[in-house]
C-alpha cells in the first residue's frame, strides 16, 4: 500500500475514538440534547414515583454488579436501563439520547483501549489464543513501548470494559430527570449529609441544564458572526464543539451574576437557620420503592451467585 | 408602629472608599406602601439589602448606624429571624427560584424553619391563594412564563409571612398581563403589610404607593407623598427618573393635577398638545418573513408573516408566549429540531430559508436579551473585530476603527468586554453584531430591567443605526420605548400577527392584546376613541 495511504489511514483510525464520540455527541444528541437529559420534568410513571434515596441506592448497586460481575451482566444492565427510559416522560427521544450517549462511551472507551493493551494481557484474557491483527501503525505510533497494532482481541477487551461504566452513568441520569433537586436534598439530607453540601448539589443540578441552553445560544451567534463561515460542510460539527469551548467564559460569567440573587434568594427564606429541615411532603417507602428494593435484592442475590459460579471480575472478560 | 427605622446608616463596600449608602435618617410607619427609585448603581439595591440584613451577614464592608425593623436591630438579629419579618422579590425570578416544582418553591422557606409539615403545608396553601397560582401547582418552575415565575416568587416570600415585603423590580422582566396580575396581589398586599417598590418605571407603580423615596448617589434625593410628585417632577428630571409624560406637561404649563384626562383637556384649549413623534416614512420591503412553526405534538406556536421596510425601526409587541422570540428564532434558523417548522425568509429579493445559520449571519444579526453570552473574546477590540477576522472581509480594513467610534468605544479597546458596565457592555454587542455586512439587526427585550438613563442611551443608539442605514427588528414589552422610537408596531398574539400599524394606530386598541398604551401616547389621544381601553 501507498506510503501516503497507510498514514492517512493511521491518523483517522487513530483519531476515530475521539472524534466519533463527539460527532455522535454534537449531531445526534446536539446540546439540546444534553439539556433535556439532565433537568426534571414531571410525570407519572414508576421512576417519577420512586424516592430519591432508592434510586440513589440502586445506583450504588449498578456500579458495583458492574464493576465485580463479568462484562455481559453489565451489558445486559445497560440494555435493560436503557429500555427503562421508554417509560420517561418523552421517552422515545430521551431513549434515542441514552443509546447515543451508550454509543458514545462505548466507541470512546473502546478506543481508548485497543490500541494500547499490551499483547501480554490480551494473550491473558484470551487465553493465549492468537491475535487477529487489523491494522499495524507506521512505528512512529509507537506510545511508551506498546505495540502499535489493533487487533480484533484489543477491541473486544475495550469493548467489554466499556460496559462498566454504560449501566451507571445511564442510571445517574436517570436520578437527574426523575427526582426534583428538593427530593434529593431531602434524601440526603435524611442519611445525614449536611445541607450545605447537598444545596450545593441542587442548585448544580437546576444549573447544569441552564448551562447547555447558555450555551447553545453563544453558539448559535457565534455561527451568526461567522465560526466556521470558511471551513468545509463536513467540518461543521466541530465548530459546534469550538463554540462551545469559547462560550464557556461569558457562560460562566452570566451565571456567577445571577448567583448573587440566588444566594439572596435562599438566605433571605431562612436557608441554613437550622441543622435540618422539615419537608412538607416527607419522603416515604411506597410500593415501588418495595419493588425497587426486591429487584435491588434479586440483582445483589445474582451477582453473588454469578461470582460464585465464575461469572465474577477477571481475566478472562470475554467468559 | 414603625416597620422600618434608619439612623445615621453609613455602608461602604469592601475595597471601595466611597459610600455605597448614607443614610441620616428615614422611618417607614407600619402599613405604608413606598416607592424607591433612583438611577442604576445609585444605591437603591444596597439600601434594600441594608433592610433585609443581607449586609451586613451576608455582604461585608464598612457599616455604620443602625437599622431597625420592627424594633429588631438588623445587624443583631440572625438572616433567619429576620426573614420572618422581612421578605424580597427580586428582578429577576429565574436566579430567584430554586426549585422545580411551583409547590416546592413556595414550600422552600418554611421549610428552612423546620415548621411542622401541617403548618408549612397551610402556608402554601394561604401564599398560592394570594397569588392566585394554584393552576401552576404541578408545574416545573422553569416552564413558566416570566410573569407566571415572579407570581410564583413572591408566593415563596409570602409562605414566610413577613410583616415587611419588599418587591425589587418586581415587573422588569415581565409583559403587562403579568404586570397587572403582580399588581393585583400588590393591591390585595396593600390592606396587609408594609410594602416597599423598588422601580424605575415610576409611572408603573404610582396608583399603588403613598410615598416616594428617591435615591441618587447613595443619598436620599427626595422623599415626598405621592400625590405630591406633581409638584417635583424637574427635580426627578434632573437626575433622570422616568416620570409619566402628562406631568411634565402639566408641570410646563402650570397646571395642577394629575389627572391624564384634564391636562390632556387644558393643553387641548391651549393648543399645547405636543406632536408626535417622527415616524420613518414607507420604505421598500428589506425582510419578509413567513414564520410557521408547532411542537411535535402540533400545538401551534407562531403562525405569521411579518415585512420590514428599509431604514425602519419594528417593534414586535405582545403577551409573553405570543410568539415573539419564536418570530425571532425562525428568521435566524435557531428553531430547536424539536418543532415542526415551515419557514420563508426572503431577504431583499433573494430567498434565504434554506440557508444555514452562518449564511444567514452574513446579512442578519442578532442581540439576545442576555447579550453577555456573546461576549467571548479577551479584548473589546478583538470582540468587535471577530466577525471581521472570521469572514476575512479585506475591504474592513477601516471598520474596526469606524465602529469604536461610533459606539464610544475606542478608550476601552483594550479591556475585557465582561468587566464593563451594563451600557458598555451592550454597546460593544452591537456594535460586534453588525461588524461585517449586516443590513437586518433584531434585538430581543433590549429595555428589560434598564432604566430610563440606559433605555434612553439604547434608544438614541437605534436612531443612529437606522440613520446609518439600518433596518432594526425590536422585540419589547415597553411601550413608552416603542412610541418614542419605534417606526412601526406588529403586535403578534397566540403566534398570529393581530395589529400592524403605526404607533399611533396600533395603540389605539393593542389593549385587547394586553399591549397597554404609554401616557405619551395617551396625553395626544382624545377621549372617544380609547372608551374600551
């Protein structure tokens, strides 16, 4: 093959991990996107119904079956998560958003690993079985002495460890878009965390949403103004990301102003005047927190029979 | 009783020498209904904040005198104690509200009081009836309109029950149904408690107070009944409040009342009814925009077909969620892919819709509401020249200098844009926006929460655009604004196009729409024809 051609094709493989991710992130999910999976809506349905502190727990239980169990229960965890958001208020678009968000992490961290696991771990995994090389970088790829060469191992051991971390961080949201800012505080506030911190929490989860739609606008002008008025089509998406970054000050100034008033806002009602608070609806176990907490159950019951039967963390990850 | 009583009140910011506040002496009897105003930055947000206890807890400097309300010395009684006597609205209810949900805002404050949940449970209910937002009760706060969230804001203060309520620009932000709904719970309140207006728009709260306070450079500039403004409107003048139109005139030509309708009659019979404004005359369509967009599930959100003439200043008016910023947001290709949205924007013959947003930058800019967000460079020289750099315009080479001047800029070229004030700040937006070949400039609220002085200065700059060729889209609830400067009004209303005229015309019945006429409009208007209003 063409000199020229094998180096082109290095650098984009090389650069596919992160830029598709992004690609996926700036076109699929856009900063709308973002917005609308980490603010509260109401509805009606089982997540909407559950106290704060259950899903906080089954959270705490997601990462840790993901984390000592082998890859494809966590797999299976994101799969069945990612299902639960059909029952969320917009469900389809928020589903659509948890699946690219999934593709995200997975392609990312797939590519983070792949072409950096050293052969001696991949034969482990394996069991020593022979690698099926895809792709071989020109040597100046070399990083720290790993070989530069992709195999098909490599990216099945990324692969797998991505599913460590999909089921939880599609589990976190699921908190963010079900749970009021003032239930959590009053979760956490009821397992003794001290009420400045969890303040702290809600008011960076009423902010955060605050910040993508911020955001975006300074995009939007930016493009107005011209980023990205010279660069090809193709390129557009990243100009996305570029305004982002350049948006992030004035953002950021634009919040700290107004943070002036919300402290006004919550001192002037008697924030901190006590230790504690009362709540006027306080949290209570219903039915579904019962039900979240027998699945919770089964969930642990499984992950201790699957270590017991070898199904645990380790090498081999592929089982 | 005395709700409030200052004594020799003296409070200077940390790092600053100068007085932020110097106040001898001034009470406020309980029950009583007070306007404060005065000019941005003159003073009146410390002296609040001097009330409510938030200096000297919570803001530090150097504080002299005392501050009683109630009998209860401020400075010596804790935030939480005092909030039980005293509680603020501020301007801006989006950094005020907290929570997401209507209930759990207003539930917020007894809360922090560890009240039982019977009793925080029967103070939601009581602030929900006052202010009348027992509709909006499972709603998420971030979901309601501006006058929807302020109504919401003071329910929160009210479940505190303060003896002492303190509203700071409780209608900066808001249209005037919103307006006159916050009014009403102000009248309702009147009967009550002892209220504090903090506001620009004298003209606005007048029918509601007793009493004006005028602050000016941390000191009160005048404190006098309210009937008795008549009688001091060159001196409110003199520092650049906004006072209603009819008391100038009647204050010229020696009349002695208030009344709108007899000044009116008296300047009639003297022939002293002044002129109205110039208005542009008809000019050749620059932008014609046919704006049709629903959500995805087909509620309809802007349905209508707006032009602009060249050398033109349009004011769009209407309720908030008429359609206004979705008008707006369709012209410039900002819709959210969410909505359904079919859209026709020719621009000088050529048609531009299906044009990406950094196209239709070329001839089209944009100033948000929250200008900041667009001030993203280090320099205000190299803010205003970003879109000269970007769209590499080689024949701009004289631009950059042409535009710090004719927006004042030039002494500031080298400092951080965010660091400026308020006007600065703003001027350097424009004058970034239209820095290549912009021809179309739309504003979204630009008068929201200014006062006269910065309303004024915005004004005078739009003039001067339009002279300088300009054609000017103006998104605002302010009708004095509007009349003064605007050459033609379209006043949208459940996303349809309702009224499209001159201020004149369109002012003559916008009140079905809830686009009330200002007193200049009124003072020159006869009597017959506003009998609806």
């Amino acid at each position: 093959m063409n000199l020229l051609i094998i180096n082109l094709i290095s650098w984009l493989i090389f650069f596919f991990g992160a830029a598709f991710p992004v690609l996926i992130m700036l076109k699929a999910i856009g900063l709308t996107g973002f917005m609308k999976v980490t603010r509260f809506e109401s509805y009606h349905t089982f997540y909407y119904r559950m106290n704060p502190a259950v899903k906080i727990i089954l959270g705490i239980v997601v990462m840790a079956v993901a984390a000592l169990t082998i890859w494809w229960i966590g797999a299976l965890m994101t799969v069945v998560i990612l299902l639960t958001y059909l029952t969320l208020k917009d469900g389809k678009r928020k589903f659509a958003t948890g699946f690219f968000l999934t593709m995200m992490t997975t392609i990312g961290t797939t590519w983070a690993f792949a072409p950096y696991t050293p052969y001696a771990i991949l034969n482990e995994a394996f069991h020593g079985s022979a690698l099926t090389s895809l792709w071989v970088w020109p040597s100046y790829f070399t990083v720290m002495g790993y070989q530069p060469d992709l195999t098909v191992q490599g990216l099945i051991y990324g692969f797998q460890i991505s599913m460590r971390f999909t089921a939880v961080s599609l589990m976190s949201l699921v908190l963010v878009m079900t749970s009021t800012p003032s239930q959590v505080l009053r979760s956490l506030n009821k397992v003794g965390v001290p009420i400045s911190i969890t303040f702290s929490l809600v008011i960076a989860m009423r902010t955060v949403p605050r910040i993508f739609e911020y955001i975006d606008t300074s995009v939007k002008i930016q493009f107005m103004r011209g980023l990205g008025s010279r660069a090809p089509r193709f390129l557009r998406p990243f100009y996305v990301l570029v305004g982002a970054i350049n948006g992030i000050v004035p953002v950021i100034v634009f919040l700290v102003r107004g943070a002036k008033d919300t402290a006004i806002s919550a001192d002037t009602r008697a924030f901190r005047a006590y230790q504690k608070r009362t709540y006027m609806r306080p949290a209570t176990i219903g039915r579904v927190d019962r039900m979240a907490f027998s699945i919770i159950v089964l969930v642990i019951l499984i992950t201790v029979i699957a270590v017991l039967m070898g199904f645990g963390r380790g090498i081999p990850y592929n089982g | 009783m005395k709700a409030l009583e200052i004594k020799g009140l003296k409070f200077s910011y940390i790092g600053s020498e100068d007085s932020a506040i110097e106040i001898d002496h001034l009470s406020i009897e309980d029950g009583e209904t007070v306007l404060i105003t005065g000019k941005s930055g003159g003073g009146k947000s410390t002296l609040v904040n001097c009330i409510t206890g938030i200096i000297p807890h919570a803001f530090h400097g150097e504080y002299e005198g005392t501050v009683e309300v109630y009998g209860q010395n401020v400075a010596e009684t804790s935030l939480a104690k005092l909030s039980t006597e005293v509680g603020t609205v501020l301007q801006n209810p989006e950094t005020q509200v907290l929570n997401y949900t209507v209930e759990e805002e207003v539930a917020f404050g007894p809360e922090n009081l560890c009240l039982e949940s019977d009793d925080i449970v029967s103070r939601v209910a009581e602030a929900i009836e006052i202010t009348g937002i027992s509709s909006l009760n499972e709603r998420e706060t971030y979901a309601l309109s501006g006058g929807e969230m302020q109504r919401v804001a003071i329910a929160a203060v009210l479940s505190m029950r303060p003896k002492l309520l303190i509203l700071d620009e409780p209608t900066s932000n808001i249209d005037p149904e919103g307006t006159a709904k916050v009014f009403e719970i102000l009248k309702r309140l009147k009967e009550e408690k002892t209220l504090i207006v903090v506001e620009h728009k004298v003209e606005r709260v007048l029918p509601f107070v007793d009493r004006i306070i005028v602050i000016d450079n941390g000191k009160i500039f005048l404190d006098i009944r309210s009937h008795d403004l008549i009688h001091h409107v060159d001196k409110m003048l003199e520092i650049g409040i906004e006072v209603p139109i009819h008391y100038i005139y009647a204050r010229k030509n020696g009349i002695d009342s208030d009344d709108l309708d007899l000044i009116r009659e008296k300047l009639r019979e003297k022939g002293m009814i002044p002129a109205s404004p110039l208005r542009a005359r008809p000019a050749r369509t620059v932008l014609r925009a046919a704006i049709l967009v629903s959500t995805a599930s087909g509620k309809p959100l802007a349905d209508c077909s707006i032009d602009l003439e060249e050398r033109h200043i349009l004011a769009i008016m209407g309720r908030n969620g008429a359609g206004k910023t979705t008008f707006l947001k369709g012209v410039m290709g900002f819709l959210d892919t969410d909505l359904r949205s079919e859209v026709s924007i020719i621009l000088d013959g050529r048609d531009i819709s299906g044009e990406h947003i950094i196209n239709r930058g070329r001839e089209i800019a944009f100033v948000p509401q929250n200008f900041d967000l667009t001030l993203i460079n280090k320099s205000v020289e190299r803010e205003v020249a970003y879109s000269i750099n970007k769209r590499k315009k080689k024949s701009y080479g004289n631009r950059l200098d042409e535009l710090m001047d004719m927006f004042s800029l030039s002494d500031l070229r080298y400092r951080d844009p965010l660091s400026l004030s308020l006007g600065q700040r703003r001027r350097v937006a424009i004058a970034s926006a239209i820095a290549t070949d912009v021809r179309v400039i739309m504003f979204d609220e630009p008068t929201s929460g200014q006062d006269y002085f910065h309303k004024e200065a915005l004004g005078r700059e739009l003039v001067r655009l339009k002279e300088a060729g300009y054609s000017i889209i103006v998104v605002t609830h302010d009708s004095r604004f509007v009349y003064k400067y605007a050459d033609r009004i379209v006043v949208l209303d459940k996303g349809k196009k309702v009224l499209d005229g001159t201020p004149e015309a369109v002012f003559h019945e916008s009140w079905k729409y809830s686009v009330l006429p200002p007193s200049d409009f009124l003072l020159r208007s006869d009597e017959y024809e506003l009998v609806n209003y």
